[in-house]
C-alpha cells in the first residue's frame, strides 16, 4: 500500500541509465551524484517493500465493514463473555431464593460408643426387707427354716447392679422444615434476588454498548490512517513527476538547481509522511484487533468508507430525558435503591416472631425395652422463636441501611447529572464537528482550484516553482484535515449513541 507510487518500470530504469550517460561529463557531476543517490534510495524502498509483502502474505487478510467488525467484537470478547456469567449467577440466586419457600428435608445418621453399658446400682434392694426379717430369723433360729431360703432377701443378697442399655447406640434420623411465616423475609429475599439479575442484565447491556462504541471507534481510526496514506501516496505521485520535469529542465538550463532541491525537499517530505502513516495503519490495525479479541497479526480490510450522512439531531433536552430514562447503568443505580429498601424490610422481620413445621421420624437402636433391636418413632413440632433482646443490633443493622441508602440516592442524583453532561458534551461535539466537516470540504475545493490555477500559470511561467510547491502541500493538508473532521464526526456521532443507550447492534 505504501509503495505503490515507487514501483519503477524497466524503461523508467532505462531512461535514468541514459540519463547517467549523458551527465557523465564533469560539467554535470553533481547531479549524476544525485540520480545515483535517487536510484539507490529506489532500490531500498523497493527491497523493503518486497520484505514487507513476504511477511503480509503469511498474515491472515479480515475484510469487514462496521457492522461484522461490531458484532465480531461483541461475540469474541472476554469481559462481555465474564458479565454474561455473572447473570447465569444471578439466574441461579433466584432459583436459591424460591426454594426457601419450600420443605427442607434432611437425614441423619449416628453411632456412639459407651465405655461401659448403662445400669442401676441395686446393691441396697436387700435392706428394703429387713423390718420383716425378724419373724424368719426366729424360725431359722429354732431349726423351722433354711438359711439359705432368706438368703435372697438379706442386704448383702442380691445382684449389685442392674443393666438398662448397650454400649454400642445407633439412630437415624430422617426429619423436615415448612417454614409458615418469617416476618415476609423470604418475600423481600426473592425480589432483592430478581433486582439483582436485573442488574446484572444492565451491566451486560451497558458493557455491550461500552464495546460497540470501542468497535467503533477503532474502525474508523484505522479508516483515517489508509487515508492518510492514500493521501500520502498521491502527493508522492505528483511529487515525483514534477521531480523528473525539474531535472529535465534543469538539463536543459532552463531552470537552476535549487528549484530541483527544493522539489526534492517536499518529496523527501512527503516520503517521511507516508511512512509516518503507514505506521498509523499498522498501529490501528492491532488496535482494532485487540478490540475484536482476534489474532493482533491479521490484517483487516475495512470496506467502508469515510462518507458523511445526515445524521438529524433531537434537540438536546430530549436526547438527555432518552439517556435518563434508557441508560442501563443509571437504571442499575435505581435498582440497588430498591434492593436496600427490601433488605431494610427484611431487617425489621426480625421483630417478629417466626413460625415453622418440623416433623422427625427416628430409627433407633437399643429399642425402649433396652432390647438389642431397632424401633422407629416419630413427632411433628410446631416451632415459634422471637428474638427479645439483643442489644440493639436489630435497631442498628436498619440504620446503617438507611445510611446506605441515602448514599446511593446521592449518587443516583450524581449519575443523573453526569448523564446529562455526557449527552451535551456528544452532541455538542456532533454540532462542531458537522461545522468542520463543511469547512473542511470548501478548504479541499479550495485547495484543488488553486493547485489547478497555479499549476496552469506555472506551466506558463507566470508563477515560480515555490508557488506550486506551496500549493501542493496546501492540497494535502486540506485533504488531511477533511479526512480528521470526517473521522471526528463519525466518531462524534457513535458517542452521542452510546450516550444515549441507542446503538446499533
């Protein structure tokens, strides 16, 4: 692209040798040198422009005009990619949230260990019998009874402890929860859940518009830089031929030397410029492939081009009441104030008493006769709590959400005016910009009559070299300086859209 005015024919080569053999006289020494240091000068741009287009042609070639490149960036990038996760989270809060409304159950199982079975001491059953032990002893005494017959009954008798259990103990147990009431927290739960996943769809939608405008932004850079270099190269063209109809004229005495170095100044000029813009190509092509999250070697090919339309604007207090009432992030704001008021709900819920179902059922083991075997069991429990006293912290949790929320109505009110100024400030930047882009256009007319008219009285001696030097360059700044407004106007006009939430996608 940036060689395409330097490619020099076989012929144009001919020419030059036949030109060194013509100023191989020492009376032309010097400009031989100069043709010399021309051809070489020739020679490396060509050798640099080959390498150049080696390495292009291993590069990937991406022709997109703005819509593809807009939507190729919403597709690809990463932290649009990150914000739609972030809903697919809010997506399951809600689902989190209605499932408190429901039954809870859970199961339970345990095994203990004692280090010894349970038992009753049973060592002072024998003393209970004792008042009636006289009669019987008189009996044993006078030969009537066995000992041994009262040996059951005596105080040193008997076992000494009874066993009541087992060491080893299981117990499942399967139970569940309805919560009845909850003060309607679990009401204002669900909705602060649903604000949330519609804040997180508002800050996908901003950062969606955020993207478009970068996309945008970006292409049309990069449509500023190929100007510049078509502009460039043009002025190179002409640079060049009117080179060569100095040095015929030089030859042929007509002219001196200074005109030819003065020419050759502009061209070098003109050269350092391309060079300057070719590397503006090459720098807006990897920023526009860092927007669109692609390989920042591919070489894109817009195929759009710098054209102004009419773009008719609302009057401004209309497009600030649009950007108010459609801005996703200040609507964000808007719904956090609601998710406060909720959750200050949820705080006084704690006043109230909280009503609950619980049923249990038990599978234990030893049984209630102490008997190695399992038995089930089962109750059902009306369950009422409320919090009396603690402290205050119930008092002081609903004022610091009421701090919290007089914060975020200020800066509901701070946004709102930001808003306002971001939609002024486009569109005043769209009112100069449509301003410059006519002045431009007359300065390009301008510049265009006056290099033909100089050009014409230069061909007819009545104007110096210098004039239509001067001329020439006025033409490429008038050219530049068009395709700048054009770009700022595009630009412009993307931000008033962005401003005002009315992309589009």
């Amino acid at each position: 692209m940036v060689f395409n005015s330097l490619k020099t024919s076989r012929t144009d080569l001919e020419e030059h040798e036949l030109d060194m053999n013509i100023c191989a006289h020492p009376k032309h020494s010097a400009s031989w040198i100069m043709r010399l240091k021309y051809l070489i000068s020739l020679l490396v741009i060509g050798t640099i422009a080959s390498s150049s287009a080696v390495s292009n042609a291993f590069c990937d070639t991406l022709s997109l005009d703005l819509r593809q490149a807009t939507q190729m960036a919403l597709k690809n990038n990463h932290e649009l990619a990150a914000a739609s996760h972030k809903v697919d989270e809010a997506i399951s809060g809600v689902k989190i949230a209605r499932t408190n409304f429901l039954p809870k159950v859970s199961a339970q199982a345990r095994y203990t260990r004692l280090d010894e079975e349970p038992y009753m001491d049973a060592s002072g059953f024998g003393r209970l019998f004792e008042p009636l032990m006289a009669p019987f002893d008189d009996l044993v005494a006078n030969g009537y009874l066995d000992p041994s017959t009262l040996s059951g009954l005596s105080g040193a008798g008997g076992p000494g402890r009874i066993i009541v259990g087992d060491d080893d103990n299981y117990t499942i147990n399967l139970s569940f929860e309805q919560p009845l009431f909850a003060g309607f927290a679990l009401v204002n739960n669900l909705k602060i859940a649903n604000y949330q996943k519609t804040n997180s769809d508002l800050s996908l939608q901003r950062l969606k518009e955020n993207i478009w405008l970068r996309a945008t932004l970006a292409y049309w850079e990069l449509l500023r830089a190929i100007e510049f270099v078509n502009v460039t190269e043009e002025s190179i063209t002409q640079l060049e031929s009117h080179v060569e109809d100095l040095k015929n004229l030089l030859q042929a005495g007509i002219i001196i030397e200074n005109d030819l170095l003065r020419a050759e100044l502009a061209l070098s000029n003109a050269k350092l410029q391309n060079v300057k813009a070719t590397n503006g190509v090459h720098l807006a092509n990897t920023a526009l492939c860092n927007v669109l999250a692609i390989d920042q070697s591919t070489i894109i090919r817009p195929t759009e081009t710098i054209t102004i339309d009419d773009y008719p604007l609302l009057p401004l207090d209309d497009l600030s009441r649009q950007a108010i009432g459609s801005r996703p992030d200040y609507m964000a704001v808007g719904y956090n104030i609601q998710i406060l008021d909720k959750l200050k709900a949820i705080k006084k819920a704690d006043y109230l008493p909280k009503l609950a179902l619980v049923g249990n059922y038990d599978w234990k083991r030893p049984n209630r006769e102490y008997e190695p075997e399992f038995y089930g069991s089962w109750n059902i429990n009306l369950v009422a709590t409320l919090s009396i006293f603690n402290w205050g912290q119930r008092h002081y949790e609903i004022q610091r959400v009421k701090a919290q929320k007089r914060q975020l109505a200020e800066l509901h009110e701070q946004l709102a005016d930001y808003v306002r100024f971001e939609v002024r400030q486009a569109y005043q930047l769209v009112e100069e910009s449509q301003q410059e882009v006519e002045i431009a256009e007359q300065a390009v007319n301008q510049a265009e009559e006056n290099f033909r008219v100089t050009s014409t009285n230069y061909e007819a001696g009545a104007l110096t070299n210098s004039d239509l030097l001067d001329a020439q360059a006025g033409l490429t700044q008038a050219k530049i300086a068009l395709i700048q407004v054009k770009t700022k106007y595009k630009g412009a006009i993307a931000s008033l859209q962005t401003a005002t939430s009315d992309i589009e996608e």
